[in-house]
C-alpha cells in the first residue's frame, strides 16, 4: 500500500511564481528600508521629503506584493507558493513604511518651524 502525498515539496532550486513574486516584494521593501533609514538619518543628501514618500510607497509595495503571494499560496512552506517569502516581504514591507511615515513627519515638522 502506498501513500500519495496531496502537495509534494517542490526542491529549493526552482524559482515558482510565487517564490519569484515574493522576492521581488522583498526586494522593494528592502529598497524602502534603505531610504527611509538614510532619510531618517538626514544622511541623503538632497530633498529629505522625497526620501521619506519613497520609502513609504516601496513599503506599502512592498507589503502589498507579500500580501498577494500570502493570498494566493494553496500550500505551507516548501510547496512553491513562496508564502515565507510573502510574510518576510510583508514584515520588510511594514518596516520600511514605518521607516518611510517617520521621516515623513520629521520632514513635516521641520518645514513648520
């Protein structure tokens, strides 16, 4: 008698759909963080501003995309959805619009003095 597993783990070495989509949520999170850190740290040069308003649309990007793939993934992990790619990309995601939002209201409160 044999058993047939319903989902099978697909090996590491394939980049599914999913996992692909949930990288590149990652990445752009990633990005946000990047910004809204240098923007934070008035590091960047340049307008302070637009620094913050990247970091928080790569977050909410970010999060968005993790958010898809979390969605549509039919199995756990290492079934090929990329669904802990979508939940480290909704986590980066959140960190850089927490990131992007602070710098925002540094910025707001700068210009206002």
């Amino acid at each position: 008698m044999s058993v047939h597993l319903l989902s099978e783990p697909i090996a590491a070495a394939y980049l599914t759909s999913g996992r692909l989509w949930s990288l590149v949520a990652a990445l752009v999170g990633v990005i946000g963080v990047i910004v809204g850190g240098l923007a934070v740290a008035r590091i960047r040069s340049g307008n302070t501003r637009r620094g913050a308003f990247v970091a928080l649309t790569a977050g909410l990007l970010g999060m968005a995309g993790g958010g898809y793939v979390v969605a549509a993934a039919e199995g756990g992990p290492g079934t090929g959805y990329g669904i802990v790619g979508g939940f480290v990309a909704l986590v980066i995601g959140l960190l850089a619009a927490i990131l992007g939002g602070l710098a925002l209201s540094r910025a707001r409160r700068e210009s206002s003095v």
